[in-house]
C-alpha cells in the first residue's frame, strides 16, 4: 500500500486499483485507471466510479497495483475527486482490524466513518443555500446547475450528470460545495432550539475616564439606567461582556431601563448560546492547581505509561476527573500531538464540552451527529490537516482521521452508549479506541467512578495500569443515602401505592421548598407482564420467547428487545377468561400513580418512548432545568450525569 499526494508511473502503464464502496459488499471491486489519470491517483483519495449498470458512487482508493481482476473485466474509474488523500494510511488498518474483529464489510465501516459529504452518490439531492455569496464567481456548468435549482429548488446529481451530458460531475459538484452556494439534503427538522442569552457591555468610548464621568452626569436625571450602568461597572471586572440578567438583578432597575441604554448605544447587546445543563462552568477556573490527590494521581498516571498504554482512572464522583484530564491533555499538545476525548452522549455532557473548550479554545473541535454534514466534513477536513489539536465526541469521533494521535481519554467508559448495535460494523468505541491508540503508538485513560467489569479486570490483572482516586474535589461530602425495605413497608401497611412513606415524605417536603425531584425506574412502559388469573396464561414475544410489555399510551404489548409489538389482550385466547391482571410497573404506570398523589404538580416522564424525535431528550432535560416540570421520572437514561441545581431528591 502506498501513501503519496502523487504517484509517479511510466509511461503507458496500465493501472488498477482497488476501491473501497459505500455498500455492503463482502469483497472490494477493481477498476481501471484510463491514462490521464495515472498522475492524480493516489491512496487515499476519493474517485467516481460506475457500479452495477447505472448507479454511481464515490469510492476510496485502497490499493494501486498492476494486476487486473481475473473474474470480470475491471470498468474504467470516471474521476478523480481530491487533490490530496481524505484518509490515511493508519485509517485503513483501522477499518481493517473493524471488520476482522466485529465481521463486518468494508462499505459498512466506510458508510459508517466518513460524513455524507465526503462519500456521493448519484441519489444524493443538492440544494441551493437560500443566502448566497455577495461575490461569487461560477463557471458556465455551475451557471447551469444553478439556473435549474432557481426553478425547482433540489436536484439529484444524476438528474445533474444528464443535464451537463457527462459523468465527471462531482469536481464541479464539490466545487460549488466549497463556494457555500449548494449544500446536501438532510431530511431531519430542528425542533430543538438553542437557550439564547442576552450579554451587554459598555460602549468603548465610555472607557475614556472624561466620557465616562460626563456620562454620570447625563444619567442623573434617569436614576434607574444609571443603576443599571453601575451594576456593569462593578460586574464587569472580569469580563467584557455581563449577562443583562445579572445586572438586572444587582441593578434593581427594570427591562426599559436597559432598552434605553442600548437605545442611546451607552450599551451594546450580544445574543449568545449557553448551556441549558447547569451552570458548574462558571465555576471552573481556567488557570487551576491540581489538589494533593489529584497531583498524586496525576504522577501515578504518568509512572503508568511508561510501561502500560492504557491506565484505568478509577475516580470517586466529583473527585475532579476532568482537571486531570486537562492536564494530560496539555501534556500530549506540548508534544505536538492531538487528543481524542471521548463522551458517551454528546448532548449530555455540555459542561465538560464548555469546560475543555473555555480552556483550548481554538484548537478544540466537537464531533457528533447533531452537527449538520457541512460542519462534520469541515471538522473532518481541520482533523486531517491538524488544525484541531482536541477532538471532543461521541463513539464515531474514533474514525476521524487523525495524523499524530498522543492521548485517547474514554470518560464514563463503563457506559453502553459506546456499543453500537444498528447498523453494522457493530463496534465498541472504548475497544476500538484501545487499537487506534496502538496504531498510533499512543496512549488511553479509561475514566469512571463505576468502571466496567471488564476494564477493571483488566486493570486488577496488570493488563491495564490502575490509579484511583478516591476523595471528592474541595473535601465535598457524598450525599446522605437511605435504603428503605418495601417489605417491611408493605407489612406495616405504610405503602402508597408503589411509594414508601420515607420517599412520600421526602417529596412532600422538597416540594414545598419548591425543590426539584428525579426518580428512577429501570422498566419503560405500564405493566411489565400481563396474565391470565384463571390458567396463567402470560402473552409472549413470537421472536424472543419473552414477556410483552404493556404500553399504555400506545394501548400495545411491545416487546423491549426486537420491537415486535401486537394488540393488548381483553380475552384470554388459552381459555377465554376476561381476567387478565396487569402486573409489575413501568415509568407509564409510576407518572399516572404520582398525578393522582400530587395533582398540582408537574411531572415528566424521560424514556425511550418519549424520545423518540431528534432532539426530545435535549428538550425534556432543558425543560426541567429551566424549572418547567418539578418531578422528572425516568430510566437509565436520567443516570448520565446530568446536574441540576435545584434537584434535593433522588427516589
């Protein structure tokens, strides 16, 4: 295999090169170089080729060689698409270790790594940006492209390889790609709408002391707008910018107030995105010193990698794991390598995202399948060129293409969100992260304060090193636990429907402190099995051979494992007894008994099925941070270290 921007050949040569398809093919296809193209091929780039009678794909040049395929007779490659190679080297021995070790096709790895953007096909719709740039310069054929989309808003590139009358499309496609004139259709709409907040600071001129002083005394005769400056002038000590809900608050002086400074331009306003996941990054200091422990851990790490690549930080929560983290990661930057810092979910862990990227700025990118297929192709192109010295993401961040990789950090590595399950390759990112590190000569910390069974095997049999911390940062208490028996409970007869008395007790009172409750249920759904009271008929899945589970607000029995679903039961269909009994209770039955409890109060439900849409878990999580509903009941998925500051309760 051979990496260059360009190959060399004789003259005349005849060439062939096998190529890596978007598709799910057990081996690669061969093609044809014509002549023209011997000096721009190269591994690693991308070119246009024709599979089956009619389709055409954008392939990856694995392998160039001079041997034909002796089964069929090799079609010529239409184009070549990059002036440099997309994907390295150490990217195909990656892929290949994926589909040896979790028996998956090449095209699946590929469908899986590279964005949209960077793999066309002759399906893929283009559409015209509705602003376009002010000076644009196109070309006769992008002139035309351009002159159809006007008419009918989206065209597919087949539709543009029968309008130009050839097959070479895809440099004119790309080209009007990069000139932010076209972009990729993506069939998914944006519900979730980012919490925007207003920020003020002073207009530069009244940083002159003279001004600043004349301007006092214009504001005398308007007292509240004259608060309102104040309140800037003491808040703004340490930033430019002051959110205009802090100084309305320490100013007293109301919403008019502020419109008549920005009004006579003594204030300039700025709306920026903020995080709706608690606010632990105000406090997160930029310039910080490792505490004892954390220094101790800081050098067992160290002392670990000379002679283990992987080391299991095993961190009591709120021990300061991602202080250390910073610090290894300014380490492997001094040494001019890059990072990857791998989040189980994205969209649940802003604050460390704001906390990485307040400290890197810059030279951080984040990775995930919330951005849209522009930014990702762009991210991809600042990874390759080394632009990005940290790369935050979640599990397909693995497949960015990484030039001189120095640190892996898997955070929360326990979690099953690393697990791919559907569509293949169905990989494990904590595991695949491990190979990628060796490829690179680089090396992995394995974060958790509940590490998995595995890693910790591993780490307890000198496999991984182990280095754990186990004080909280600050000398912070853990919070006070309660265990209380539903046995002893239902024998005293103190049981309120599924609720002890300590539990009713204890959200009596957080809520008349208007404090906020979380409450756990590990089954989505109402009843976990319905059966028959007369024969014990208990109604299965036809697939899995286990219990359905009854869904109230679909009125269905589903199953949690395949996703087989049918009709709930009236009649027994063993002996056509009408006495079916619900039993066990899922987080449906838990928020239908605690209407009935607290009927005044807000209650919402965070599982699976309702969050179904894109962004429906973004939005129930940023509704019960901004205090919209006061009890939050839900499954695993409210155990992914969220923070809110106004919860008193877990249950």
């Amino acid at each position: 295999m051979q990496f260059a921007h360009t190959i060399d050949f004789a003259e005349r040569e005849t060439f062939f090169v096998e190529v890596v398809l978007p598709l799910s093919l057990a081996i690669n296809y061969t093609y044809r170089v014509p002549f023209e193209l011997n000096d721009r091929i190269a591994v690693g780039k991308r070119v246009v080729v024709q599979f089956g009678k009619h389709k055409i794909y954008t392939a990856l040049v694995k392998s160039i060689g001079k041997q034909p395929p002796e089964l069929y007779e090799a079609k010529y490659i239409i184009d070549v698409v990059d002036d440099f190679p997309v994907i390295t080297e150490k990217q195909f021995q990656f892929w290949d270790w994926i589909t040896s070790y979790y028996l998956a096709n090449e095209g699946d790895v590929m469908a899986a790594a590279l964005p949209t953007g960077l793999k066309l096909a002759s399906e893929t719709i283009l559409v015209l940006r509705d602003e376009l740039p002010t000076e644009l310069t196109l070309t006769e054929k992008e002139s035309l492209i351009i002159d159809v989309l006007h008419k009918q808003q989206r065209i597919s590139i087949d539709n543009v390889i029968e309008l130009l009358g050839q097959k070479t499309v895809y440099p004119i496609i790309n080209s009007l790609i990069d000139k932010e004139v076209i972009y990729i259709a993506e069939e998914v709409i944006e519900k979730y709408k980012p919490l925007l907040k207003t920020f003020l600071k002073l207009n530069p001129f009244y940083k002159e002391e003279e001004n600043l002083k004349e301007l006092f005394s214009v504001l005398e005769r308007a007292p509240k707008q004259l608060d309102a400056l104040l309140a800037y002038l003491k808040l703004s000590k340490n930033d430019v910018f002051v959110s205009k809900q802090q100084i309305l608050e320490e100013s007293g002086s109301g919403q008019a107030a502020i419109k008549s400074l920005v009004d006579k331009t003594i204030f300039e306003q700025e709306k920026r995105q903020i995080s709706r996941l608690g606010n632990a990054e105000d406090e997160f200091e930029v310039n910080f010193e490792l505490s004892k422990a954390q220094q101790t851990a800081f050098t067992e790490i160290e002392n670990e990698f000379k002679e283990k690549d992987v080391v299991l930080l095993h961190g009591v929560t709120a021990s300061g794991k991602t202080q250390l983290y910073i610090k290894l990661i300014e380490k492997a930057i001094e040494e001019g390598g890059q990072v990857l810092f791998l989040l189980p979910e994205i969209a649940l862990t802003t604050q460390i995202v704001h906390r990485i990227k307040r400290y890197f700025g810059d030279k951080i990118g984040v990775y995930h399948s919330k951005f849209n297929d522009n930014e990702r192709v762009e991210i991809w192109s600042r990874v390759l060129n080394g632009t990005y010295k940290v790369v935050l993401g979640a599990r397909s961040a693995v497949f960015l293409p990484f030039t001189d990789l120095k640190l892996i950090v898997v955070d929360e590595e326990h979690e099953s969100s690393y697990k791919q399950h559907d569509p293949a390759p169905r990989y494990q990112a904590r595991d695949a992260s491990i190979v990628l590190a060796h490829l690179h000569n680089a090396k992995v910390v394995l974060g958790s304060a509940t590490p998995s069974l595995e890693s910790y095997y591993n780490a307890k049999t000198n496999k991984y090193g182990l280095v754990e911390l186990n004080e909280r940062f600050g000398g912070v208490e853990l919070p006070l636990q309660q265990v209380v028996s539903i046995a002893e409970e239902t024998k005293r007869k103190k049981m309120s429907s599924y609720f002890t008395s300590v539990l009713l007790d204890d959200m009596t009172t957080a809520l008349e402190n208007n404090e906020q409750i979380i409450l756990f249920q590990n089954r989505r759904g109402y009843a976990t099995i319905l059966i028959c009271a007369t024969c014990g008929y208990a109604p299965k899945c036809v697939n899995c051979d286990v219990s359905l589970t009854f869904h109230k607000t679909s009125g269905k029995l589903h199953c949690h494992y395949c996703g087989y679903h049918q009709s709930s039961l009236n009649i027994c269909p063993a002996c056509g007894s009408v006495h079916i009994e619900q039993k066990g209770f899922g987080t449906e039955r838990i928020e239908e008994e605690l209407s009935l409890l607290f009927p005044d109060v807000s209650i919402a439900r965070l599982d699976l099925d309702s969050t179904r849409t894109k962004n429906g878990m973004q939005q129930i999580i940023a509704d019960f941070q901004d205090k919209k509903n006061q009890i939050l009941i839900g499954t695993q998925m409210v155990a992914k270290g969220l923070d809110f500051d106004n919860v008193s309760l877990i249950g």
